[in-house]
C-alpha cells in the first residue's frame, strides 16, 4: 500500500483547480498538485529565492532620434497663400 499524505485546497482556490482539470483531462486534484510538485517544484523554490533585481533603466535615444521623431509627429505645416486684396492681421 503506498503511503499517503492528504492536502487541503482553500475553497477560494478551488474553481481555478477545476478549471485546470478541465482544460487538461486531469482527473482528480491530487493528480494535479503532483503534477504540479513534480514539474514546477524546483522552479518555484529558485523563483522564490532570487534575490529581487531592479529593473534596467531605460535606454537613452540619441538627439538626433529624438529629433527626427518629434519632426515626424508635428502635423505638416501648409504654406499660407495670400489673396490678392486681403490683407493679414
């Protein structure tokens, strides 16, 4: 007989549990925790101890970048034509 060992799943938890068994033929919760422990153990014990790093900062673009995106988002200016006999304020 093998040995045993039950767990309990938080009621809150349990429609996101039904919902994995359903999408993956997964039949009971104790086939999907060991599934669970056996193919994402390690990754959550190293996930959960590295050390926290700050994200990198932004990259800088140079002037001349910048420059060239600014000119392109300025609507096009339209050259102002006069009539003859009406004058500008």
């Amino acid at each position: 007989m093998a040995n045993q060992t039950r767990i309990v799943l938080d009621a809150d938890d349990r429609p996101k549990a039904e919902q994995i068994l359903e999408a993956t033929g997964i039949k009971t919760f104790s086939q999907l925790f060991s599934l669970f422990l056996i193919n994402y153990g390690d990754h959550l014990v190293s996930a959960l101890k590295a050390t926290p790093i700050a994200p990198p900062p932004p990259v800088a673009m140079p002037a001349s970048v910048q420059t060239k995106q600014i000119h392109s988002l300025e609507a096009p200016r339209r050259a102002v034509q006069r009539q003859p006999g009406i004058s500008s304020f």
